[in-house]
C-alpha cells in the first residue's frame, strides 16, 4: 500500500444516527466492558458499495466508542464459497480501512479474517445441548414436503411427523448425520418452536443440513453445516460481539437470534441485533446474485471491471478509500429503504479528487495544429502547477513547439452561437501559453478539419506585454513532438435506467456505451504516472493508471481509466 492511498484519520465529528445513538447509551450505563461489532461477509462474491457502507458503521462505531470489530467471514454454505472471495474481500476491507480504522480490526497480527467455520466444533456441541434440551429434533422432511408444512405468512403451518421423536433418537440421528450414514437432502435437524407462529422463521426453522461437499476452510471434515440464522447468532456470541448490526431484511430474523441464544441458557451479556437500510444505488445493480451474472456472462471484464459497484470496481476505476468512506458517512444510517442518488456518490468522489489530482494536459481526440509564425525546432517548457488546490504538490514544465494537438471538439467549422473555443478567424487562449488565432483549415477530401493553421501572439504569455488581453476561451493542448501516447477508457454508467432491477430483466437496461477506448496524446510528464497517483486531466475529468499498463517495457504501454467526468453530463442531458 503506498502512501498516497494511506488518508489521514477523518477530521470530520463523528455522525449521529438511532444506532450510534443506543451505543452510546449502552456505553454510559456501562453495559459492556467494550464495544464489539463485526462485519460478517459470506464469501460467495466480491464486495460491493453496499457493503462498504456497513464496514464503514461497523468499524466506525469501534473507532468512535473505543471498541473492536472483528471482519469474519460467514462460511456456512462451502457449495457457493471460495478463497478467491475470502482474499478478495480481505484485501477490500484492509483498503478502505487503511489509515482511518484498521487500529480496531480484531484481527491477528497477519491480518487473517475470523471464520465462522472456525465455530464448527462448538457448534456442533450447541446443537447437541439444544436436543438434549428438547428443543431441536431430526426431521426426515424432504424439501418440498417440508415447504407444504411450513404453511403461509397468513396461515399456520404443520408440525413434522418427527417433530416427537425422542432425544435419544434425535442424538443418534444427529450424530449419524456428522458421521456421513446419510446422503445430501434426506435429513434436517431443526429447532422445535411453534408451527403457528405469524413469524415464518420461528416455524421449526433449519438449522443443519446435509451437504456432502468440502469446505475452503475445513476441507472433508464435516459433512453437515449449520444455516446461517444458527452459525450467526452463536459466532456473534462466540467472538463477545455486543451490537450485531445487520440490514432490515434480518428484522424477521432477530426472534430467532434471540431465541436461540436464550435457550441455550448462555451466560451474559448477550449480543444483540439491530437493523438499518441497506444502500441502493440508481444506474446500478449491487446483488451479488446479479454481479455474478454480469461478470459469468462476461457482459463486463470481472468482478474488478471499473463499471461495477464492487469496491474493486470503484478502486480501479480510481475512487479512493477517502471518498467511499465520505460517501458513508454523508448518506448516514436510517431506517427506511430507498434508492440513493448516485450523483451523491459522484459528488463525493469529486470533492476528494478535486483536492488530491495532479492537473494534466491530455488531448483524447486529437486535432492537429501548427503555430504558423512559431520557429521550426524550438521548444519552450512553460510552468504549470501541479494542483491549484494544494501548494505542496509544486509545479512541472510542459514543453510547447510549433506543431500542438487541440481536441477536436474545441474547434468548430461553423460554430453554434456562444461558442468560445476555436473557431475560423477567431482567437483563443491555449492554457499555460499563448493566444492563437485561426488563419486557415486545412480539410480532408471529405471536407473534415485535419489541421489547423494558426498565429499565435507571442507576448501574450505570462510575463508578456499582452498576457493580461483577454479572450473568452482557453483551451489545452499538448506539442505533437514531445506527447505520449495513452490508450484511455471512458467509463460511463453501466445501466440507462436509475432502477434496472425493478422488474424484468436487468441486463436489458445496459449501457451499449458504457465504455469508450480512445487514443490519447499526453504531456510527456504522463510518462511516469504511478499507479496509486490520481490525475485530473485538466478540462476532462478524473483519470487513475491501470493495472493493465505495460511499464517495464522499452515500449511502455499508458493505460488510463477515466475514473468521473469533471462535471454531471448526465444531469445535463435529462434537462435538455
Ligand atoms: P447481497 O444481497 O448483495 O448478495 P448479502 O447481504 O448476501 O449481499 P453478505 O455477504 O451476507 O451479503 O453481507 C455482509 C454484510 O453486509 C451483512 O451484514 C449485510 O447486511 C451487509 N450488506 C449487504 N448488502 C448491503 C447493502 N446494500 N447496504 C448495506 N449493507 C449491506
Ligand atoms: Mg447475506
């Protein structure tokens, strides 16, 4: 992790909301000798944005309160798991925590995640106590059958034929079940609570079943594993977790955490549940379910492709840790679902770039045009500053010689009224340097522009006699003998729609242009961009190196991703 990533700890006071609030209450009745939350990710899939939000209340109320959070991962169901979303994920939290939270990571000095598999034995033996207590028995249900008896939200469900099975026989069965005697889907072993309850979950809930499939982390040792609503609860207790704060689907679930904890007559203190809304973002999809299906149908590159949600997505992209945790804190923690702007999200990543990108010049699409009364073979290095905003960044030489590259957007044959770039005739100023007027357009047989053939005056340069003569535009440019070239990606939202998962399929409401590539002459400094430096190409946007580029080479490969526009395009073109 090089520095630059590394952001001070937040200056900002710590926001307010109904769970920091209880926290604090719980911390001034002194409830708990700590505090002790956890961010418990199953590794099924990449993070996403949604779950950047929970780590950054997670971590942040330990951070506030003095207290731990512990990143364990959810490993209960070994048939959609992998160690590449285990890593994944570890090296994701450790990103956005880096230098702000990472001082209340309950982790082991090499930063190993907690596993809830590490669990598996103890368990086991919960499970085991629930039985001999009589509150849990084997059931030889299939799955649909089982479905049947469970009945509906508003109609009570059936007790399984097993349900009455004797605790010896229940102990013999479950300890079969662990030793492997039955084949996958034959058995359950299940909490014996009410079958009329108006709470679908405490219907006999599942809490073990049978899956013949090794796990990343325990390998062939179990054939049986515990359902999430079971390992959760009993890993929170396990850990000392005091606040286990999940999103408001698992309100339906919290009778259960409860009972499950309550009748295993556990010494106190117990963790508790509470809930808040999950963030959804417009233009997007955030369900790892979907991102899967984008990523499988190679419909974008991997679960890293810039377009995405996932925080490795937005970290290639180049938004940085600062601005997803700003992000977090700025949309802050409620209890009502809702779709979030995610022009809130795209301000928050200006903001932060605006501060911290070095000002470059780089022409995406270049057109050609030559300083008419500028000596042939000399070249002048202009000063420039680094970042307007930030006067320890310093400043750099651009060189400028009589042939230059113009975007060929700034120059308009025939120009609509009120445009202030080139045009024939008419004069501008070139950022850093010198104000040009156009004398001739040299055109392509189909009539296209394909040079410019420009004057320029030569004391309107800073320091000049005439630097302080006004024109309405300045444009930049770099010199065609010195810039390099760069191969760009031009990211844009990966949906058309602010809602592509309401109904239908989500994949209809894709972007065709999502991603543009285009080659890009750059002022030669661009030579020795670093991967973690940030960059604003001035006029342009955002951009960031990517991994992709070759560096080491004699022929060195430049790949930049535009990581945001300088301004709302969008909003733009919804008021048009
Ligand atoms: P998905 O629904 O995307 O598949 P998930 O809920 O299955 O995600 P988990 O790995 O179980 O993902 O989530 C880990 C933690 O992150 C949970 O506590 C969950 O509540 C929280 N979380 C998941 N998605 C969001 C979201 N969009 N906003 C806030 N928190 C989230
Ligand atoms: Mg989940």
């Amino acid at each position: 992790m090089s520095l630059e990533n590394i952001a001070p700890p937040t200056a900002a006071p710590a926001p307010s909301d109904f769970i920091r609030d209880l926290v604090a209450q719980h911390v001034a009745a002194e409830h708990y000798p700590k505090i002790h939350t956890r961010f418990p990710p199953e590794p099924n899939g990449y993070l996403h944005i949604g779950h950047a939000k929970s780590i950054c209340l997670n971590f942040g109320i330990a951070h506030e309160f003095g207290g731990v959070c512990n990143l364990r991962m959810d490993d209960t169901n070994p048939t959609k798991e992998d160690i590449e979303y285990v890593e994944s994920i570890t090296t994701d939290v450790n990103w956005l925590l880096a230098g702000w939270a990472d001082h209340c990571l309950g982790l082991t000095p090499a930063q190993a995640p907690f596993y809830a598999s590490n669990y598996f034995d103890q368990l086991y033996e919960f499970a085991v106590a629930l039985i001999k207590k009589g509150k849990a028995f084997v059931c030889d249900l299939s799955a649909v059958d089982m479905e049947t008896y469970r009945g509906a939200p508003d109609r009570p469900g059936k007790d399984s034929p097993f349900r009455n099975r004797s605790v010896e026989e229940n102990l013999d069965l479950f300890t079969r079940m662990k030793n492997g005697e039955f084949p996958d889907g034959t058995r359950t072993l299940r909490a014996k609570i009410d079958m009329a309850s108006s709470n679908v979950w405490l219907r006999d809930p599942i809490l073990y079943r049978i899956r013949h499939t090794e796990h990343h982390q325990t390998g062939a040792q179990w054939c049986i594993y515990p359902m999430y609503d079971f390992a959760h609860c009993l890993s929170d207790y396990i850990e000392g977790i005091t606040h286990s704060i999940c999103t408001l689907e698992f309100e339906v679930h919290r009778p259960l955490y409860d009972w499950i904890l309550l009748s295993l007559d556990l010494p106190r203190p117990l963790p508790h549940q509470y809930e808040f809304a999950r963030l959804s973002l417009g233009y997007t999809v955030m369900s790892k379910r979907k991102l899967m299906q984008l990523v499988d149908e190679k419909l974008v590159t991997g679960w890293d492709d810039p377009r995405l949600p996932t925080i490795s997505g937005l970290r290639r992209r180049g938004v940085t840790a600062e601005a997803l945790r700003n992000f977090a804190y700025h949309i802050g923690i409620t209890k009502y679902n809702g779709v979030t702007d995610v022009a809130v999200l795209e301000h928050a990543i200006r903001e932060d770039l605006n501060k911290r990108a070095l000002r470059r010049l780089a022409v995406l699409r270049p057109l050609k045009i030559v300083i008419t009364n500028y000596p042939e073979g000399k070249t002048e290095e202009l000063d420039a500053v680094n970042n307007p905003e930030d006067e320890v960044a310093g400043k750099r030489w651009i060189p400028f010689s009589r042939e230059l590259y113009i975007e060929r957007d700034d120059f308009q044959e025939v120009p609509p009224p009120k445009f202030f770039r080139l045009k024939p005739g008419g004069e501008v100023r070139l950022k850093y340097a010198y104000i040009i007027k156009c004398d001739e357009v040299v055109t392509d047989a189909a009539g296209n522009p394909i040079e410019l053939r420009c004057t320029a005056d030569l004391d309107s340069k800073s320091g000049g006699t005439t630097a302080g003569r006004k024109v309405k535009g300045t444009i930049h440019w770099v010199s065609a003998a010195h810039a390099v070239d760069a191969e760009v990606r031009l990211y844009d939202r990966l949906f058309t729609v602010a809602e592509p998962d309401t109904e239908g399929d989500f994949k209809v409401h894709l972007n065709p242009h999502s991603l543009e590539i285009v080659t890009t002459k750059c002022e030669p400094s661009l030579r020795d961009a670093k991967l973690e430096t940030r960059y604003q190409f001035e006029r342009i946007g955002y951009f960031t190196m990517d991994k992709d580029s070759q560096l080491s080479t004699n022929n060195p490969q430049l790949i930049f991703n535009r990581t945001i526009t300088l301004k709302d395009t969008w909003a733009k073109a919804l008021q048009k």
